[in-house]
C-alpha cells in the first residue's frame, strides 16, 4: 500500500490561490504584505522541521501497528470511512486539548497569531509541535488496526480541506453543507478573539464534534481576529516563540513546583493570583456583570434547548452506529497467517505469492516468508502459493492459526543444466567432449547476486552488462539475454 501525500501534490496550488487572494486584497487595498510575507516565511521554516520529524512519527505508527487490534485492510471500503471518522475524531480532540493547555498552545498559537484572516494564515503551522507531542492524539488509530500510512494520508487530506476555510471571501456554504462541514463562516468563529467566539468551533473537516460536545458557536457577527495579547511584528522567529518566551518566564518565577506545573499545563491565562485571564474566568466575569433580565431563560429558548440536545444525540447515535456497523462488516472477515519455507532446508522463501483460490485476494511474503491475509471466503479457505523456482502448492486453512508452507525446488532445477562446451576441431567426430554444468545446489550456495552472475563465472561463458538493468549471456554458437 502506497500514498502520495496529498499535501505536497497541493503546495503549488495553495500558493497560486494565495497570491490570487493577495492580488484581489491590494486592488481593494486591504492587503498587508508584512503579514502575508511573515505567513509565508513561517510556512518555509516548518518545511525541513517536517521532513526530519515526519519520519520519526511514521516509524512510531508502524511500531505500534505491530500490537493492533484488529486486521483493517485499506482495500476495504468501510477501513477508509472508519479511517476518516477516526482522523477527524482525533483532530478535534487534539485542536480543543491545545486551547486549553499552555503546553499545547505555545505552539498552537502560532496558527492563530495573524490579525488577518486570509489564505495565507492558513499556513501559519507551528515549528514546536511535534515537541508537544501532537502526533499522540492519532497514535491510537494504528492500535485499533488501521494502516500507518493511511493515518498520514488522513491527516494530509485534513490539512488540505482546512486551507480554503482561511478566508473572508465565502460568506456562506448551503445549509445542508454548514450542518455537517467545517465552513469558513464555521472557522471564522474559531479565529476570532471575541469573548463569544473563544475556543469553539474546534472541528477539522466535520463541525459534528462541536454540536456533540458543546463548542460550537454560529457566526452572529464580524470577529476580532487574532491573540488576545495582539502582536504587532512580522518577524517570524518572533511569531513562533514568543509564546514559549512567556511561559518559560512565568515558569522561572514561580515559588514552587505546583505553580510551574500549573503554568505548563492549566489553560493558557492561568495565574495563581484571581485576575486570571483564562477564557472559563473572562467568561464567567461577563455573565457577572449581565443584567439579572438577561439572565432569564424564557420558554422558546427551554426548547430550542432541547431541540439542540436531541440532534446532538441524533448524530452521536448515527456515528456510532456507523463505526459499529464498520467493525461488523470486518468482523465477517477471515485473517490467515503463515510462513513459507523450502521443504529440503527449511529456509524461508521471500516474495512468494499467495492467492485465494476463487477470489482476487492475495499478498506476497515477506523477507522472512511470513505472510498475512485478510479474505472474506469462509473457512476452510484454500490458498495457492507459487514462487520461481519451486513448484506451486495449493494449501487450506483448517482450523490452525499459521500455517507452514513447505514448497518443494522445481524438478527441472534439480538436473544439471550444460551452460558451455568445448570439444575438438569439428573433423574429429569423436572427440572428447568436456562439459560444465550447475545444478539447484550451486545455484542456492553461490555468492553471486543472481542466475547471470552465476552463469557468467562458468567456463566459456561471457556475461555482457550492455545497460544498468541488462544483461547478455554469450556462449560458444548460443545466446540468451534478461
């Protein structure tokens, strides 16, 4: 299984529609190059910063793949659904965690730090992130069974619906998309620094999330975009770390370990003394400071209220019916495991191929001829197993739980096979001829790398690299090339 991360296929086209953008703000005179310049400065820093620590992330996956639950093929339809859900499940998660912990939103806020909201805010990513430790929130993902690389895949296809979301341009999506999709009018919320707008709409591609957990705020006015504490620099160092600046310091101040741990990890505003400035105090301070009319709940709004709850519950019962009508589908499937192995030396064979018999199902064996199959044949289910060199094998199931293949050498390779001759001048018919030849056993105990380089140390025999990739055989009156 390969993919192509949609995120790199995309960059060009984010960067053509940025500057689109760009060019309509300067005609209306709205532009401000120093933020869209500091945008794309932060953007280029997080590029080599991904490229070493993507790696990492992808390897961590792949470990933890190891101990998985459940066998999730991607060929299956209902992997990529769960796979999506899953993905976007995470994020929400994730993006909500990292406005409420200082640890998180130190790198966060980079993503928030722009006063404009625009395509090119889009891609403000922080550098820091992989240090908080964002990667975990997907880390159960390949646990639960689902390939490593269809997890990255996931996320590179969230980052890429996210960008459009960055813009003042579409005022509205319809409203069929505005119930169920992260919009722009959705994500505006979530960038402006109006007390009624912070830390709601947290979704990534889905703004289901918000209306199950209570974030979720419409858009009932123009937002402030923004940090609370607004900067004014476009100096993109400045941007990334002046947060981890401001932290470090109140953590170097503090008197004792509670309040060092409380400033890494409380909501970003905490303090120990009673003016805090976390969103949950500015909030509650303003309700203070409502008239007690404003306080009344009148009947309309008691079952708007309920109304609101019921749908909620609606999509909490539809999306786990769907996730567990995915684990039944792949509950009917048939997870077959095995080795392959020469039946004289019991060494492994790599790359054999194994099928299904009667499906299109099948894999190939590993290094190690260790093989795994996930086929929705019920058992005893009979598999065919084939490799050059050896004779084909056809094999059930039963009822063990790994199979051991024993696949007999090919006959043919059994007999010597004359590769060179050399006799007489042809006038003396009987002439002694002499001649080389290599069997099944030369050719497995040999050094050389393949079957010409075998052949190209025997007498009279001439080997030809006329390419990187070809090679040519040249005997005495016979040829053969591969």
């Amino acid at each position: 299984m390969r993919f192509i991360s949609l995120l790199y296929i995309s960059l060009p086209l984010m960067a053509i529609l940025i500057l689109l953008e760009a060019w309509a703000l300067a005609k209306e005179q709205t532009l401000n190059r120093k933020d869209l310049v500091a945008s794309f400065l932060v953007a280029l820093g997080r590029i080599p910063i991904a490229a070493f620590t993507n790696g990492f992330i992808l390897a961590l996956y792949i470990t933890l793949y190891r101990y998985r639950i459940f066998d999730l093929s991607s060929n299956n339809w209902y992997t990529w659904i769960l796979c999506f859900l899953c993905d976007d499940f995470s994020f929400y998660w994730f993006h909500r965690v990292s406005h409420k912990s200082r640890f998180l939103w130190a790198s966060h806020q980079v993503h928030h730090s722009s006063n404009h909201f625009t395509l090119s805010a889009g891609i403000r990513v922080p550098w820091t992130s992989e240090l908080t430790g964002n990667f975990l929130f997907w880390a159960w993902m390949p646990l639960l069974g689902i390939p490593p690389l269809m997890v990255i895949f996931a996320k590179s296809v969230s980052v890429v619906y996210q960008f459009w979301l960055h813009t003042e341009k579409i005022l509205k999506m319809p409203f069929w998309f505005e119930a169920f999709f992260n919009t722009p009018s959705h994500h505006r919320v979530h960038h402006g620094s109006n007390l009624k707008y912070l830390d709601k709409n947290h979704g990534g591609t889905l703004i289901i999330w918000d209306k199950m957990f209570g974030t979720f705020q419409t858009e009932t006015g123009r937002a402030k975009y923004g940090l609370r504490h607004r900067l004014k620099t476009a100096n993109p160092l400045v941007i990334v770390f002046h947060e981890w600046h401001r932290l470090l310091k109140d953590v170097r101040r503090s008197p004792s370990w509670r309040q060092k741990f409380c400033y890494f990890f409380k909501a970003p505003g905490w303090s120990p003394e009673d003016n805090s400035k976390t969103t949950k105090k500015l909030l509650t301070a303003g309700i203070v400071g409502l008239q007690k009319g404003c306080l009344k709940i009148n009947k309309t709004k008691t079952i708007t209220n309920k109304i609101s709850k019921m749908k909620k519950q609606l999509v909490a019962i539809f999306i786990s019916s769907l996730l567990l009508s995915c684990l039944a589908v792949h509950a009917q499937t048939n997870t077959i495991a095995g080795v392959v192995r020469n039946s004289e030396t019991n060494e492994s064979i790599s790359g054999a191929s194994i099928l299904v018999k009667g499906s299109p199902e099948g894999t190939y064996a590993d290094e190690k001829g260790y093989f795994k199959i996930v086929t929705r044949e019920k058992t005893p289910v009979t598999l065919i197993i084939s490799s050059v060199g050896y004779q084909p094998a056809e094999v059930s199931s039963g009822e063990s739980p790994e199979l051991v293949v024993q696949m007999k050498p090919s006959s043919s390779l059994e007999v010597g096979v004359v590769v060179a001759a050399t006799r007489a001048p042809l006038r003396i018919l009987e002439s002694p001829v002499s001649v080389e030849k290599f069997n099944y056993n030369n050719i497995i105990n040999s050094p050389a790398s393949s079957y010409y380089d075998i052949a190209g140390t025997l007498k009279g025999v001439d080997l030809t690299t006329s390419s990187l990739l070809f090679k040519t055989i040249s005997t005495r009156g016979f040829n053969g090339s591969g």
